[in-house]
C-alpha cells in the first residue's frame, strides 16, 4: 500500500479484542510474519473501537465472553456492530471469531440466537461443499476438531454461504460476500489461551469430554492436529487483505 507522498506501508488491520485472555494468538503472529502491520484494540481497556475503518486494509474481530444477543453487560457491542457494518460497506476483508462471527452476523442483517446446548470442547466440524472453494477453509481438511467454547449461534443473513458445520450447530463457518468470514471456533488459540480458559471458567470447561482435566491433557496433540487448518484459514485471510490493496492501488 502507498501512502500519499509515495512512502510505502504494509497493509494494516485492527485486530479488536474483548480481554487480555481472548488475544490475536497464533493468528496476530502469523499475520505479521504475513507482513501484515496489527494494530490491537481492546475494548476492556480502551473502550469502543473507532467509529470508521479510513486508513485500514482488514478488520479482525476475536472472541470474548459476552453474548452478541443483546448490550446488555456488553456495552461496546453496538459500537462494534457498527464498525462491522462500515466494514462491509467498504468491502474489507474481516475475519470474525466466535463473538466476532455473532457480531458480523448481525452486522449483515442476520440474527444471532442462545444454542440449544453450550459446545466447549475439541468439537467434530465439518466443511461443506460451498467451502470447497473458500479463500480461507477451502485450502484445509474437509474434517477437522477445532476448539469451540460458546453457547450462542449464528444466523447469518440469507445471502451469506455457510461453510462448516457440526451436528450442535448447523452454522460453524460462514461467509458474507466475497471477503467477510466468521468462524464459530477458535482457530487461534494455544495451549496457554485454553489453560487460562478453564482457569476462568472452570464450570463450563466441566461440560468438554472428559472435563477440564480432559480438556488440558488433550490440548496439545489436538492444536498441532489443526495445524493445516489454522494456515489455511490464516494464511487465506492474510492474502485476501494483500489482494484487497492491489485493487485498491
């Protein structure tokens, strides 16, 4: 991307987080060796994100532990959902992960309702034929076992393409356009992120099979397992936001 005067700089993204605890992880490291430049909000300690997407290349929306249904206890939500819609307007590329995938759904005119069951836990998901051909998902396994920690459930507007799902909720990936995913599960998360998790809520890691414990004792092997699907979805996102600048150029 260039500048006025000519100076060149790498494509930038706001990354917004909700916590110290639901962070960029593996994604903000991959989108930098990207040559990507990050610039992390975090709403807990910098309040509402900015009110317009000038100057940005992407937008990334992570998790969080309030629910997108409502404002209640969520006080930046409808600051975020507008900063979803602007995004969309301008065509960028975003990427929203769990709380930031309910977030776009309502941001494209779609709903997001309480799941019939909390899903938390390495969860069996499966990509659907229309994600064969996705930038992000299409380039990974048809099946893989993502982490997923959430309770609520998106739908997304009747124009958006679903592309994964499993058998508690029938959307786990969709895709609005042709550059707006979200993505019910945590693609980006490590063994330290889940740790902290269970720390922090140790009731809900009770519902993944085997428990917390279980949950723990099977973090490592099952995050190096989605190791192709984490690049495919990283590394896909990342040349969506180069793409996007070469046009824009």
């Amino acid at each position: 991307m260039t500048q006025a005067g000519g100076v060149e700089r790498p494509p930038t993204v706001l990354m917004v987080a909700h916590s110290a605890d639901d962070g960029p992880g593996a994604l903000g490291r991959a989108l930098r060796r990207s040559g990507l430049a990050l610039q992390l909000h975090r709403t807990d300690r910098d309040g509402p994100p900015p009110p317009t997407v000038r100057g940005l290349d992407g937008l990334v929306v992570l998790g969080g532990s309030m629910s997108a249904r409502s404002s209640w206890g969520f006080p930046t939500r409808d600051a975020e959902v507008r900063l979803l819609e602007a995004a969309l307007r301008a065509d960028l590329p975003i990427l929203g992960i769990c709380l930031g995938a309910q977030l776009l759904a309502v941001a494209g005119g779609g709903r997001v309702v309480k799941g019939r069951s909390k899903e938390i836990g390495f969860t069996a998901v499966e990509r659907l034929p229309a994600g064969s051909d996705d930038p992000l998902l299409g380039a990974g396994p048809e099946r893989f076992a993502p982490l997923s920690w959430h309770e609520d459930q998106c739908l997304p507007p009747t124009s958006a393409v679903r592309l994964a799902r499993s058998d508690a909720y029938p959307v786990q990936a969709f895709r609005i356009g042709e550059r707006a995913h979200g993505v019910q599960f945590h693609p980006e998360v490590g063994v330290g992120e889940v740790r902290a998790w269970v720390r922090g809520a140790p009731a809900d890691a009770a519902l993944a099979k085997g428990g917390a414990a279980g949950l723990l004792g099977a973090a490592g092997a099952r995050l190096a397992a989605l190791r192709p699907v984490r690049r495919a979805i990283f590394l896909g996102y990342a040349a969506l936001v180069r793409s996007h600048c070469a046009v824009a150029a």
